[in-house]
C-alpha cells in the first residue's frame, strides 16, 4: 500500500539583501548632488553667520551701548517725546541718569533692528545659496547621469551603446571614455561569444546527428546480428546523451545573457506543456503529477521559460521513489511576482548539499541521482541561468521525510 505523501512545505522565504531594500523615503537619497547642495549652501550659510556676527560686534562696540553718554546736562531744558523726559520735572543728576537710559534703549533697539533685518535676508540668500547649489551641482554632475543612463541601457544586453562624452578634458570625461573603451571591449568578446555559440551549434551538431543517422539505418536491417544490434543501441544510446550534453552546453551560453526581445508569457500555459511532455515517463515511473496552475504573466521569452518548467518537472519526476511517489506543480502571483513551485517526494537531500545542484555537472552523492539515463547535470545549471536572465531567482529547500520544493520567482 502507498504511503500517503506529506503535504509540502511551505516555500522558503527570500533571504533580505540589504542592497535591495527600498528606503522609507526614497527622495531622501543622499545622493551626490543632495550631498554637494547641501556643501555649497552649508559653507554658504556659515561664512554668512560669521559676517553677520562680526558686523554685529562691530555695530555694537561703535554704538557703545550701556556706557554712558559723552556728554552731561547742566543747566537748560531738555525734553524727548521717545524718552518721555520733562526736564521741570527732574533734577540735573536725574535727568542725565534718564538720558543714558533712553540712548542706550535706542542703541539696543538699532542692534536689534539691525540683526532681525541681516537674519531675514541671510534667510533669503541661503535659500537662493541652496537653489543655485543645486543646480550648480546637477549641471556639473550631469555627466555622471549620461554615464548613469548609458550603463542601464547596457545592462539590458544593449552593448552598442556609448557615451561618447564631450566638453573639457576634465576627470568625468576621462571616466567616461574609459567606460566606452570598456563597453568597447565587451562587445566585441560578446560579438565573439554569439559567433563562437553558432560555429559550434553547427559543428558539433552536424557530426551527432549523421552518427545518429547512420546508427539508425543499421539497425533498421533486420539482418544485422544481435551482438550488433546492441552494440548500435549502446552507440545510439551514447550518441543521444552526446546530443543532450551539446544542447544543453548550448541553451546554458545563451541563457547567461540577458533577455532583450520580451513577449507576455503565461507561467500557466508553459507549466502544462511541460506536464504534458513529462506526463508519458511520470506514468511509466507510477509517479502523480497534480496540482494546481493559476495565471501568471510574465514578460520574457517563452522557449526559456518553458525550459525552466520542463527541466524542474523532469527533475521531479525522474529523481523520485520507486512507489506512491507524486510531483506537485502550481503557479500563481504572490507579492506581485510570478511564482512557479515545483515540489516532490524523493530521496533525502542534505541541506548543505543544496547549493551544489545548481552548478553544472554537479550532483548529489548517491547512486539516486547519479544514474547516466537521468540527464548531463546541466538541468537546474540552466533553470538558474534563465531565470536569472529574466531577472528571477530560484530557491530549492528539502523537504521533510525526503524530495525538493523548487520555487522560482519571476518580476511580472
């Protein structure tokens, strides 16, 4: 009797990279020209301070506030409207006492005056300052968003692009011609990686299948003896696995690279045609293939993307238990991404040999998933390859009691 399959675990959760975090307050950046304004108006703003406080010092040691006046009332009459001073009403003594008060007064009172006006157009030339820092530092830094710019563009495989930066022979232009130089370079090792990846597709394919040919017309003779008969079936055997391994050489060269040309791709759609290819050898094998596939649509290239879900199905289906083994395959859209889940029973996998199955020719110890009739070891090489090229990534965790859970994860 089958043992009943343990449901699958939860998929594990994408490990936090601080370089992806999105900043609470993006306008916030402190990017260079922020930076460089805040510099300019800072240094602005402090030579200002320090004027205004040396005019002010100034002011005030001319105006000699609080010592008394250079002058003394001895006899006469003497009246201010400001002061309020009435001289039949005060003595001599008294009424210079009054006088070197209400000067002093307006002494602090032209001080004041004085500094409350420098403040307000302080105010306003460190907000001019700040304006015309900023624009001061996006002219100057205006290269750098070229330079900025060119390189997104390239990012996206466009490498004809350049810079081709012009004006003074400062140090951004130096950047920026040695960034065409680079991007130069590149392009034509690029150039030469495409021209290599099709002289190869054309010679290595050529040979294996006039092998393949001619294995298959000796043993379509119904006379051939038996001993060669197996032989050829060895060879043809052989020269299949040959073909795969070029193949699958060939598909891991141009998944590297990223994706230029872009189509609305179903996650759905391309995980049912490779249940449907799987469906024959998951049969022969006794293993279930069930789950359930919602929409989820994707920019990028549908071979690619096929090949992703076909090489996981194959995976779980061909690493599996002999009986009451099952393959769980699902996608759906969580968080605004495009998720494709590929679970399965199987064999124990050891947490720390994860990692090793994503690099080609690589496999778990264990005669399980080491068979030559099971693949080149490039499958899961190319799943991370093209997803990556889609700008994905792909998780795999054991699950408990034996089996994987593949999780793919691709931007919609």
């Amino acid at each position: 009797m089958a043992a009943t399959p343990a449901p699958p675990q939860a998929p594990p959760k994408p490990t936090w990279d601080p370089r992806r975090a999105e900043p609470p307050f993006p306008w916030l950046r402190p990017t260079i020209r922020i930076r460089l304004t805040l510099l300019y108006g800072g240094m602005f703003l402090i030579a200002g301070i320090l004027l205004l406080s040396i005019i002010y010092l100034l002011a005030a040691n001319a105006l000699n506030v609080g010592s008394d006046l250079p002058f003394k009332v001895v006899t006469g009459t003497v009246s201010s409207e400001s002061c309020n001073i009435t001289s039949t009403q005060l003595s001599a003594a008294e009424l210079n006492h009054a006088l070197n008060e209400c000067v002093n007064e307006q002494r602090q009172h032209a001080l004041d005056n004085l500094l409350s006006r420098s403040l307000l157009a302080l105010l306003g030339l460190a907000i001019i300052a700040f304006a015309f820092g900023y624009a001061m530092a996006g002219r100057v830094l205006s290269p750098l968003g070229r330079i900025t710019r060119t390189a997104r563009a390239v990012a996206g495989s466009d490498l004809s692009r350049r810079i081709e930066l012009d004006g003074p022979d400062d140090e951004l232009k130096e950047l920026a011609d040695t960034f065409d130089d680079m991007l130069e370079r590149l392009q034509r090792a690029f150039t030469a990686q495409q021209r290599f990846v099709g002289n190869a597709s054309h010679e290595l394919r050529t040979p294996l299948a006039i092998n393949r040919t001619l294995l298959e017309v000796h043993l379509s003779d119904p006379g051939a003896p038996v001993e060669l008969q197996q032989l050829g079936k060895t060879l043809l055997a052989t020269n299949e696995r040959s073909e795969q391994l070029v193949e699958g050489l060939l598909l891991l060269a141009r998944s590297d690279n990223q994706i230029v040309e872009r189509k609305p791709v179903d996650l759905a759609e391309v995980a049912e045609q490779a249940v449907d290819q799987v469906h024959a050898e998951a049969e022969a094998k006794g293993v279930e293939i069930r789950g359930e596939r919602l929409s989820a649509v994707v920019q990028g290239n549908g071979v690619l993307l096929e090949r992703i879900a076909l090489n996981l199905v194959q995976n779980a289906v061909r690493y599996n238990v002999q009986e009451g083994g099952w393959v769980e395959v699902t996608t759906e859209v969580q968080h605004g991404q495009a998720v494709l889940v590929v679970s399965n029973t199987g064999p124990v996998v050891p947490a720390y040999e994860i990692d090793n199955l994503f690099e080609p020719f690589k496999r778990l110890r264990g005669a399980d998933r080491t068979g030559s009739d099971k693949g080149v070891g490039l499958g899961l090489s190319i799943v991370r390859s093209v997803a990556r090229a889609h700008g994905g990534h792909i998780y795999a965790q054991p699950r408990e009691g034996g089996g994987l859970v593949m999780r793919v994860t691709l931007p919609i």
